[in-house]
C-alpha cells in the first residue's frame, strides 16, 4: 500500500495545528515553508482536511487553519481518511471465477481467502491509526524532539499566526 505524500503533509500540519493557541490561524504560506512543502500542492491537503471537518478557516490576512477539534479527539485514520477515501486498500476482483476447472455455473458460498485475508489485514490497520490520536503525536514530538528546536519551533509558528 502506497499513501499519496498528502497524507504525510496532512499529519504534519495537524501536528503543528494542535499547537496554535485559541482563536490563531496559520496561513497555507506558513504551514508550507515550515516543511518545505509547495504551497499549491499542500493547498489541496489541507482544502481534504477542511471538507472532513477537520480543520477550520478563516479568509483574510490573518486567515488560515486551525483544528476543528481537541487534537484528543482527533485520530490517525481521521486524517488519512480525509486525504484518501474510506475505501478499502484491496480490491477483489475474483479471478478465482477464471479457473478453467471450475465448473459451469459455480457459486462459491463465500468471498476469497485471498480478500478475507487482505480485508482483515486492512481493518488491522485502520484499528490501528485509529487508536492513535493527534494529542498522542503532539506528546511523542514533545518527548522527542529536542527541547531547542521544539520551542524554536513554535516561536516560530506563533509569529506567523494570525
């Protein structure tokens, strides 16, 4: 399975996002030098995480992004999901019914081991991501980041909040 580098996009900002005080917004302009990211494709990411009902914005000069919701109430999956669709990641298309063997007519009483399996595997990882939730991360960065750059960081970001 390949995510589109969206998704990645969309985790970071999210992360920086949980950190903005009440009522601040940051700018796309902002979100994308802060990673490095072109403004127009990171639009699109966060124009995803906006129709989810994710994130709130705002027009104007002191316009942007900021989280809909705690980041407590706001998991992994959320965002994935608002940048790739709720489908599932394996399709079955049933080449089983291809087999030369079988015979004329058969009707197999269940779906293919094959998407069995996948789905479950696929469901494993949806439970997964949707354990996490973004006030997990902000706590991980937290801890793992060195305290410099953290607050460097936001120093940063809160300069540029609107």
């Amino acid at each position: 399975m390949i995510l589109k580098s969206q998704v990645e996009w969309a985790l970071h900002c999210c992360a920086i996002l949980a950190g903005l005080p009440e009522g601040r917004y940051l700018s796309t302009k902002a979100l994308a030098e802060l990673h490095g990211l072109p403004k127009e494709y990171l639009s699109k990411a966060l124009q995803s995480l906006s129709q989810a009902a994710l994130v709130d914005t705002t027009l104007g000069p002191s316009g942007g992004y900021r989280l809909a919701r705690s980041s407590s109430e706001i998991n992994f999956l959320d965002i994935v999901e608002a940048v790739e669709g709720k489908a599932r990641s394996f399709t079955c298309t049933n080449i089983r019914e291809n087999n030369p063997c079988r015979p004329a007519g058969y009707c197999d009483s269940k779906p293919c081991a094959v998407a069995r399996i996948m789905w479950e595997a696929d469901e494993a990882w949806r439970d997964t991501l949707r354990r996490v939730r973004l006030s997990d991360l902000v706590g991980i960065l937290s801890e793992e980041v060195r305290p410099d750059l953290w607050q460097s960081t936001f120093e940063w970001v809160l300069k540029r909040a609107g």
